[in-house]
C-alpha cells in the first residue's frame, strides 16, 4: 500500500448510536443528517448504515441525487431547499422534500406548474438569523403554500437553534418560545432539535428530531466527548509508524524548529499530515496512540507527515499503528488542542485517505 493513512467506519457503531438516539427521543421521528458526505464518513455508507432511519438531512440537491442514484428510497430532505426556481423539477422528479425558508423560494413554487406532488418543510428564524422567515410571517408563508395544487398539504415546521449545546444558555428556550407561538394554530409536524437539542432541550423533541453529530459519536458539547455522552466513534483514523530516530537534548524538530528536545529522545514519524485532513493547527503535545499508547505529537505538523514524542512509548517499532483519533483517543481532545470541533476534523479527510468500512 502506498500510503498508510486509514479512516475505517464502524458501521455497527452508527446503528447502536441511532438507537441511542431513539430512546432518548422516544416517539419523535430521526431524521439522520448525512451533510457534507455523511459528516465525512461517506454518504452512501452512512445511509445504508442507518436504513432504520425515519429520513435523511442534506445540504443540497445533489446529495439527494446521489442518495436516490445508490437506491436510497426513504424520506430525503433538502435542508436548504431549491438554489433556483429549475431545481423544482428535480426536487419533484427525485422525490425530495424541499425545505422553504425564503419569499424567493416560494415566489418559484408560486409560477410552477408542474403537476407532480412536492412536499415542503417551512423554516422559521426564531433567532439564530441564517436562514428562514420572520415568525410574524409563518402565518401568511403557510397560507400561501396550502394554497398551492401541487404542494402537499402536510406541511412540516422547522426551526434551528443557535445555541442548543450551550444548556444554560436561554436563547433556545427563547427560540422555542417563538416557535411555539408563531406556529400556535398551524398543522404539520414540528421539528426543532439537532443533536444538542435531543440532550439538553427534551421540551424540544416533538415531532421530528434532526441529528447528525450523536449518529457519529461526535459531542458539540464543551468539555464532553461523543463517549463521555454515552455514543461510540463511528470513524477511527490511523497510520503507521515509518521512522524511528533516536535525537539529541538540544536539538529541534520540524518545519521552523518549533519542538526542542528537553533531553537526548526517541522519536517516531507517522504517515499522515495536513494533506489527508490531519489539523495543521494541532501543536506540539497533542495526543496520538502508538500501537495502543498514549504519545504526543513534537513539531509542526507537516503535509504528508507528523513527528511524534516516543518517551512514553519505548517499544515503538517501524510499522507500529498510530491512531490519530478513536475509541481510546476522543475526537473532541484533538479539535479542543487544533482550535476547532469534532465535526470539521471528520469532514475535513481528504481524498488521499483511504475509507475501510468494519462491521463493529
Ligand atoms: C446540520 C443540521 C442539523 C444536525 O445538527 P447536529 O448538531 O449535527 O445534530 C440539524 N438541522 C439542520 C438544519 C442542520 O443544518
């Protein structure tokens, strides 16, 4: 193999942590978010993973389109809804719900007369200002989507909180409060929740929960990692140990000598960098598994390279596995050390990285 770096999907831990899911949300339905290539885990893995799902979430049109193109045949929907007024054809050919959330949008739905059924969700801001219509408008946008032909009549209603990782923050009681006003004496399902909501706004559950990081054992929550909230990795990403050097106290290592060895040490330098989405900004000390023990990186993080602290591992031998993050090594203390969240480091692996999928 010419290149070591290995992100391998635990398909098995994706299904434990939907039903993880399920019991803490009770009757509510699980829309599975599948953005941003399933959270960088791959799309088509992860929906044929969470096939017990009530429905998927992504970003765009053309997720969809590559849902239905592997055979995917569940509930989809389009969490930004149409980009432009020609997409509503695709949207009703492919089967897609389209989430409305703008006076253009559905100024496009207006002129169409396509004959075909199309089902919307109809998005409010209730505070977070980035996409959806003034809660004083809900009233008035439902209106004018019932009185569509070729709208479904079973209009869901959806709102996303700014702030729900955040427990004391009362922003999401706030929004919640907006919502529940603004659609007082509307029908449809509701549908407030992401992850953060499902764990610490159980007032927000009803009808339908959106989660994405719980299904891939990330946490959003300060200080807690995905396991520390009861869900399991669903990525494990290593390497091998290619070199192991014995340097001098004194000496430095890497790009702009940033680590000076406290004393005469054994390093070890694994294949994997900032090319294939290792965080350039994680620094000197971060931690990494050399076959199972606990070492920390020393110097700047190079593209194809990192360079590692082997004092605490002085059996480490070339072709040892260095595990970047895990099951052993939470995700969350990697991006807390590179300035970031758990999500941008699964969605930031690159196309160098091979994907292996494990039944476990
Ligand atoms: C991404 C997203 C979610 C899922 O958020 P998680 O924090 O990953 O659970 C839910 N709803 C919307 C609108 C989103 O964009």
């Amino acid at each position: 193999m010419s290149r070591a770096a290995l992100a391998t999907i635990h398909l098995g831990a994706l299904r434990r942590n939907l039903a993880r899911v399920r019991e803490r949300v009770g009757a509510a339905k699980v829309m599975a978010v599948v953005k941003a290539d399933g959270y960088g885990h791959g799309l088509e893995r992860v929906a044929r993973a969470l096939s017990n799902a009530d429905a998927f979430g992504v970003a765009s049109l053309g997720d969809g389109l590559r849902l239905r193109a592997a055979g995917i045949g569940k509930r989809i929907v389009v969490l930004s809804g149409p980009d432009e007024a020609a997409d509503l054809s695709e949207f009703r050919r492919l089967q897609l719900d389209a989430v409305i959330h703008h006076e253009s949008q559905l100024a496009w739905l207006e002129s169409d007369r396509d004959p075909r059924n199309l089902r919307v969700w109809l998005k409010m801001d209730t505070g977070m200002h980035r996409l959806g219509f003034a809660p004083d408008d809900a009233r008035a946008v439902h209106a004018r989507l019932r009185a569509l032909p070729n709208v479904d009549s079973d209009i869901a209603l959806m709102t996303h909180f700014a702030a729900s990782d955040e427990f004391d923050n009362d922003l999401t009681a706030r929004q919640i409060a907006a919502f529940d006003a603004a659609t007082r004496d509307l029908q449809g399902a509701r549908s407030l929740a992401n992850s953060a909501g499902v764990l610490g706004w159980p007032q927000a559950k009803n009808d339908w929960v959106r989660v994405g990081g719980l299904l891939y054992g990330l946490s959003v929550i300060e200080g807690k990692s995905g396991t520390d909230l009861g869900f399991e990795p669903a990525m494990t990403l290593s390497t091998k140990l290619i070199a192991v050097n014995r340097v001098a106290r004194g000496e430095r290592v890497g790009y702009a000598a940033t680590f000076e060895c406290p004393q005469d040490m054994t390093t070890g330098v694994a294949a994997i960098g900032y090319g294939d989405g290792y965080p350039r900004s994680a620094p000197s000390g971060t931690p990494v598994l050399v076959d199972g023990k606990r070492a920390a990186l020393a110097g700047r993080v190079s593209m194809d390279l990192v360079t590692i602290d082997l004092r605490n591992a002085p059996d480490a031998r070339i072709g040892d596995t260095v595990t970047l993050w895990g099951s052993h090594l939470p995700i969350e203390e990697i991006a807390a050390r590179a300035g970031t969240i758990s999500y941008d480091l699964t969605c930031g692996m690159t196309k160098r990285v091979l994907f292996v999928e494990d039944e476990g």
